[in-house]
C-alpha cells in the first residue's frame, strides 16, 4: 500500500477523532496531527512486515546446517581458518531461529564465500 493509500484508509476509517472530549474533523490541526501519526506508525509497521517476509528464517542451527551438502560441511568443520574457526563457534553456540539477514550468518557465509568452500551462487542459493 503506498502512504497515499494508506492517508485515504485512514481518513476513510476515521471521519473525526475525539481528543480531550473534543471532536476534530479533517481540515483541524488536531485532526491532521493525528492522521499523520496514524499514517507514520502504519508506514512503519507496514515496513517492519515487508522487512520480515524478505528474511529467511530457519527454526533452529540443525535446520540452518540442512542448507549444506555433506562436502560444504566437511570443508566448513575442518577449515583452519580464523574467520571459518569463529564462525563455527558462533553457530554451535547459537540458540533460538537463524535469520538470513542476522549479522552473523552473512559474515559467516562472507567468509565460507571468501575461503572458496561456497561459491556466490551457493550462497545466494542458501539465503534464498
């Protein structure tokens, strides 16, 4: 919906407002506050939805680790690279669901792309 979309829905939805026992009709600054108020948190939270339908989302470490075929885990659990080390910790520490956009998995995957264990096109694959 765009914010245009959204201000008519409002306005639609709500002909007047009552503040203070007062009753405020479009065209009064108190209306008009309101209304972009209303408009701001429902652009906001339109945003947040848009935000999280675009993360992927596995339930737990054990469903993430699914992503990768048995040689992509071999090469991940016996690299001795620093970056591939930390990121290892950090997923066997993990608790709780694993986002795509979380810092921590597009640095780890960063650094499998980096150690050439996943190619870009993996990647891409994996957070799709």
């Amino acid at each position: 919906m765009t914010p245009e979309q959204i201000e008519a829905q409002l306005r639609e939805e709500n002909p007047f407002t009552r503040i203070d026992g007062q009753t405020y009709t479009s065209g009064d600054p108190e209306y008009e506050a309101k209304i972009a108020e209303w408009k701001e948190a429902a652009i906001a939270h339109q945003a947040a939805i848009e935000e999280e339908m675009a993360r992927k989302v596995w339930p737990s470490v054990q469903d993430f680790w699914e992503e990768f075929t048995d040689a992509e885990a071999l090469a991940i659990q016996t690299s001795s690279a620093p970056e591939i080390i930390v990121a290892r910790s950090r997923l066997a520490m993990w608790r709780g669901q694993v986002w795509s956009d979380d810092v921590r998995v597009t640095g780890g995957l960063a650094a499998l792309e980096a150690a050439e264990i996943l190619s870009e096109a993996r990647v891409a694959e994996i957070l799709g």
